[in-house]
C-alpha cells in the first residue's frame, strides 16, 4: 500500500501526544487524536495523569522546544501565571548534602502545575486548523493489512461501539499502559526487550501558601537524598502565587499522608530548608500520594522488523523516574527529533525513528539510571562506569558549593543542554580535585550521571 500524507491518528492526548500531533500537522493534512479521557479546561486535573497534582516544571532545554514549537509561549504562559525562573540563581539544588552555589545562569525554566503546562499546549494544538481530537474513546487494537502494514486503529465511543479509523500513520502516545508490545505479538512481530529498575518510589504532594518571604526570593527548593536519608523533596512556585511541595522515598520509605506524618517527613529531609520555608504557611489541601514502581525503557531501536505505519513516542518508550523532571523535557525532544524526520520526508521509516530518538532518550536515562544505581536499597546491575561516577558526583557536588562554574557544569546537564560526559572533562576534573581536597565530601549520591562511551551506564 503506497503511503501518503493524507491523515494520521496519535493515540493519547498527553504531553508527547499533543506535541506529535503539532509536528505532525506541518506534513500531514488531518491529525485526529484519540483520548479516552473528556478533555479539561486548561488547569484542570484529568484522570488519565494521575501524577498531575505533583511538582512539575521544564527543564531550560524543554522550554526551549515549546517555544521554538509554539513562539511567544514563555511570555504567554508566564503572564498567565507560570513561574519564569532562573534554573540555578532562583533555586536551591541540595544535592549529597551540599548546597550548589547559586550564581546567574542565563537558563531560564518554567514552574507551574502539570495541568496548567498541558492544558497550555492542548489549547494551541487544538487551535490548529488540521488537528482535532476524538475524547472520550478508547483504543481496541490497530487495523492492518495483511498482519505487516499498519493502516489505522480500532476504536471503541464511550457508548461501546467499535470503529476503524484509516490512517497513513498511527502513533501510539498512550503511556506507560501502551499496548503496542502486544500489538506487535499479534502482528507477528517481535516485541521489544525492556530495561526496567525498580525504584519503588512513593511520593505525596501539598499545596501551600506560603508566609511572605518564606523561600527568601527564591522559586524553588530541591532536595535529593543520601545514602543515610533517601528521601527527597522539591517545593516550588507555581500558578496563583501558590507552591506544590513533593516529598517522596524510595524502597517503602513513603511519606505518610495525613498532615501531621507528612509535616514530619518533611521535617526529616537531609537539609532543613523545606521545613523552614513550610513553617507558618497555610496548607490549601490535603496530601495527595502517588506510587511509581519503576523506571522503564522499551528497546525499539533495536528490533529488526517493524511494521510500517506505526510510531511510538513518550512514555510508551521510555518512563522515568520523576524525581529528575525529565518527562516534558524529553517528550519534546522526542517531537522535535520526529520533525526533523518529517522534513527529511522520513515519517514512515520506524527504524530511523527509534533510532534517532534512542539517541534523545540515552542521557536523561542514564543520569535516572546512574542515580537510582547510587542506592544500594535498589536492585540491578552495577558497572565498573557506573560505581566510578557515583563515586565522583558527590564529590563534584562538594566542590560546586564553592565554584560557581561546577555548579552552572552540573546545571546544564541537569537541564539537558549539555551532555553528562562534559562534567568528566579534564578541566572540570581536576577543579573537583581541588575543591574535595578542601571539602570532606559525604559519600552520598545525588543527581548521579552515567557517563556514555567515557563513563557512564547502559532511567513522568
């Protein structure tokens, strides 16, 4: 069947889902999304995240895309009531128990609730004139010719009944849940292997308003954890002159969510920043939990034969441990990296595509990895690179409390600009000589990076 560029169905509507179908609207001529959720107005909590009441924000690379995807974005979302910060001089890093000095970055992010940054996008995706989207239906399975060319999905209305949509191309953008391993079995064709490190994290989130002053001009504190307390908190601004404060554990050290276990989680953290900044504040809701098993990545790239006429993108590939913020971020690279296949008149090729956004994928999921790694409570394999860079992050982190240039190195890896083998390069190493040698760094992890090729490992 020759393929064209008349119609393409994403299948969910959620961050990868929307900005797919962005994308995909420049080289197509109707972009149908299929949600089995009723969509909400913009700020509203949609069943089908269930981790939207937590902490959320874009990293700087991740604002980057959505502006380049959707010019003016940064200053509409922000007048609407995002926070626009920047990433190291606006927010406390605490991370093995060392403070990174704070200094100008020039890396501006975003904070704000998870369903005011989606609902912000599903408006300018849904305004454009080639995208609409089918709610509340659910996905039955895909429609192809033959068992090996995929020609559409089958859907289910809200009232049961079942419809083939045809399409030139169908992405699945549906999660964590996804079902195209199964899919690929009923074809007849291989289902990918999958990576997967069972971190067992339990988080809780509150909201909060703040006495003035509280966070001391700041936007945001995070704290991540060591190997005494692995525990981790993140409080930041958000929309309404609010702030959302996620405390989380690893391995059943959940916090608890009545009010007063969830004060005295907090209260515990390895520094006192959070508990301090909470002190006094008006609580504007009860602890919300959440649980996240594992951090999972589905190997596409490295199957033989896929059908054509089908893509995966997001979660539905690869599903981080949120601790890290990666989410968005790498949703929307994995969207820019589809663009760049579109322009090159390639949308159709699966293979290149998992290729090319394994490579978007491969940093973000060896700093999850490398960082999960550093506690030894978490199961899986520990490679020689992998000890040795959990070994030399607490130290960098101990000497970035004192160099601002270490502190801005670490932030751009963090913030997916730059590469996590930049923070082995010789003049940064020998600058975390100098500043362990004149600090006694913990032996704790914290953001951990598994460096490729020079150092590094093989994880909303």
């Amino acid at each position: 069947m020759g393929r064209s560029n008349d119609h393409v169905v994403v299948l969910g509507a959620s961050m990868a889902g929307l900005l797919a179908a962005r994308v995909l609207a420049e080289r197509y001529e109707r972009v149908t999304i299929v949600e089995r959720d009723a969509l909400p107005p913009t700020g509203q909590h949609r069943k089908g995240v269930p981790h939207d009441r937590h902490v959320h924000g874009l990293h700087p690379r991740g604002r980057e895309v959505l502006e380049e995807l959707f010019p003016g974005f940064t200053a509409e979302v922000t007048a609407a009531g995002a926070v626009l910060c920047d990433v190291l001089a606006e927010v406390r890093w605490q991370l093995s128990g060392c403070l990174l000095k704070q200094r100008p970055t020039g890396l501006p992010g975003l904070f704000a609730s998870r369903p005011f940054l989606e609902g912000q996008v599903r408006e300018r995706v849904l305004a454009h004139p080639r995208v609409s989207a089918l709610e509340g239906c659910s996905v039955a399975g895909l429609a192809a010719a033959g068992g090996r060319e995929v020609t559409g999905a089958r859907v289910l209305d809200a009232e049961g009944r079942l419809t083939t949509i045809e399409a030139d191309l169908v992405v699945d953008a549906t999660g964590r849940g996804s079902r195209t391993p199964r899919w690929l079995s009923e074809l007849g064709y291989q289902a990918p292997a999958q990576d997967r490190v069972e971190i067992g994290l339990g988080y809780s989130t509150r909201t909060y308003q703040l006495r003035p002053g509280a966070m001391g001009g700041d936007q945001g504190i995070l704290t991540i954890g060591t190997l005494a307390c692995s525990r981790f908190g993140a409080l930041a601004a958000t929309e309404g002159g609010r702030h959302l404060l996620t405390l989380g554990g690893i391995r059943g050290d959940h916090p608890p969510v009545d009010p007063d276990g969830f004060a005295a989680f907090a209260a515990a953290l390895p520094t006192g920043d959070i508990a301090a900044a909470i002190e006094g504040a008006e609580p504007l809701d009860d602890p919300v939990p959440f649980r996240f098993p594992a951090s999972t990545r589905n190997r596409y790239e490295r199957l033989r034969e896929f059908p054509a006429g089908l893509l995966v993108i997001g979660d539905a590939v690869c599903s981080f441990n949120p601790v890290y913020g990666q989410g968005m971020t790498v949703a929307a690279l994995q969207a820019l990296a589809l663009r760049k296949l579109l322009a090159a008149g390639r949308a159709a090729a699966p293979r290149r595509f998992f290729a090319d956004i394994a490579a978007v994928i491969d940093s973000p999921w060896d700093i999850a990895v490398g960082s999960d790694l550093a506690y030894p409570q978490v199961p899986g394999p520990r490679s020689a690179k992998v000890r040795f860079v959990n070994a030399y992050l607490p130290r960098l982190h101990s000497a970035a409390a004192d160099d601002g240039a270490l502190a801005l190195a670490m932030i751009r890896v963090i913030g997916l600009k730059d590469r996590p083998e930049r923070l082995l390069l010789p003049g940064r190493a020998l600058r975390v000589l100098r500043g362990s040698l004149r600090r006694t760094p913990k032996q704790v992890p914290g953001v951990a990076a598994s460096v490729r090729g020079k150092a590094g490992s093989s994880a909303r």
